[in-house]
C-alpha cells in the first residue's frame, strides 16, 4: 500500500512538473535575457529563485493586498516586475484584490514587456521627477 501510495505521488509530482514550467517559467525565462546584472525585479519567490544577477524582491514585501503602487516600487529602486496568476494573483485574489486593481496600479507606472500564459512581466518606468522629500540621487 504504501509503494503504491508513493508511486502515485511520484507520478503526479513528475506530471505537474512537466506541465507547468513552461507556462509559468516563461516570464522568468524571457526576463533572464533582458534584465541587467543586478536590475530589482519584484515577483513571486518561485520566479525570482528563476532568475540569475539581479536583485530579487518578493511581493510579500509589498503591503497587502501586494499591489506594487509607484511609491513602493521606487523605495525599492524596481527596474522589473513579473505578475504570475499561480501565486501573486491567488493571494491578491485571497486578500480581496482583483486583476483589476493590479492593471490599474501598473499602468500608472509600468509599461507590459513580454506576456505568456500564466506571466505578465512589466517594465518600471523611471520617473523623471521625484515626488515629495527623500535624496534619491540621479
């Protein structure tokens, strides 16, 4: 009984696992090429552990309902943001956010670069002036 249990999860991990990533890693994949050493790139822990020389931030760090308004993005000096529907968007979805909320925020501040089933990435516009107090240097 307890093969059979363990065989049946061996095949469902290995089925899923053959199934997903190249949905969901394709954001990452495509983000890879593009994103300079050391560019911050806000995303889910599982797309960010996908990326190499840059500069990871969860969306966990973002103030619930995680949506990535302008200020937070620019505190956090983001050059890039990967929405995926398999974690940030179910916990949006979780804290009572909708896709709706996250569309409005990133087009006040963010153009959509590359879009693949399951991924939206964004590219973080650079604000030409600065809003209020702080000494971001240029």
């Amino acid at each position: 009984c307890l093969l059979l249990v363990m065989g049946y999860s061996t095949f469902r991990l290995a089925a899923s696992g053959l199934a997903l990533p190249d949905l969901e890693s394709a954001g990452a994949r495509w983000l890879r090429k593009q994103a300079a050493p050391g560019a911050v790139v806000v995303a889910a822990p599982y797309v960010v552990m996908q990326l190499r020389r840059i500069r990871p931030v969860s969306f966990f760090q973002l103030p619930s309902p995680f949506v990535p308004t302008p200020a937070v993005l620019a505190d956090a000096h983001a050059s890039w943001i990967v929405v995926d529907d398999r974690e940030w968007m179910f916990h949006m979805k979780d804290e009572g956010a909708g896709a709706a909320q996250i569309d409005g925020a990133l087009a006040s501040c963010c153009e959509l670069a590359y879009e693949a089933p399951g991924s939206r990435v964004y590219r973080v516009r650079q604000q030409s002036t600065a809003a209020g107090g702080g000494g971001g240097g240029r």
